[in-house]
C-alpha cells in the first residue's frame, strides 16, 4: 500500500493497532526508518520504509538496534539504522560516520538514525555518538 508520509505507511503495516504510536522518525532521500510502539508489545519495532514514484511503502520491519537492509540489487548497496532510548536528560544525539556528523534529535525519550548507500561490509565500520543536553 502506498502512503503519502512514511510515517503513515508504517501505520498501515500488520499488527498495528488504534494504540500504536509513531515515537521516532528519521526521513533520508529515500528511505526512512520509523520507530512504532504499542501498549500490547513488549518493545519498540523498527519499520523501513521506501520512497516509490507515488508515496511511501513499508520495505520490512524488526525489533533490532541496528540494522542493514540491501535497497539495490544493481549496485550492493542498503541503508543503514540504528535506533534506541536516549540518555535522560538528552535532546539529541550528534553521530558521526565516515566523517560525517548527523545531528539526531530525542523524540519520546528515542532517537533514530538512517544512513543511505552503504555496502554490507561496512556496517561495523566504527560510528561515534555524542549525547547533547
């Protein structure tokens, strides 16, 4: 099903329900990774989604901290998330990967990120998180 937000493509998924809320999201040019919670689960779910030439599409999901999805077959290469709770007291959390810092703000006590074009093998490259207050 297509959706014009990716957030309300994550929505749309199985299992959701009335009480299911969005509590962190991360938009690239592409892709974007959604963190859902319902009071029925015992933890957060990472939904991707895809950008299609009408909307948004939901690509797979998983409970996971980290995550590789391959996006393209052509090339080898995938999109890159990692998500979890933020340190109390946190509004952001800056992440620098391959020389490049990402600002990533602290939504319902969560943070999300999402990186595109990335190769299997360098998904433990190393990555630096930095907490703001």
């Amino acid at each position: 099903m297509v959706s014009s937000t990716p957030e309300k493509a994550a929505l749309a998924g199985d299992h959701i329900g009335a009480d299911t809320r969005v509590i962190a999201s991360a938009i690239a040019s592409e892709s974007a990774a959604i963190i859902l919670m319902d009071p029925r689960w015992p933890q957060p779910d990472r939904v991707l989604c895809l950008r299609s030439g009408a909307g948004w599409v939901e690509w797979g999901s998983g409970s996971g901290g980290t995550s590789w999805s391959l996006i393209d077959d052509g090339t080898g290469l995938g999109v890159l998330v990692s998500w979890g709770p933020a340190e109390p007291g946190a509004s952001a959390v800056n992440v620098t990967f391959h020389g490049e810092t990402t600002q990533v703000p602290v939504t319902n006590g969560h943070w999300v990120w999402i990186v595109e074009g990335i190769r299997e093998d360098e998904i433990d490259d190393p990555a630096n998180f930095e907490w703001v207050s």
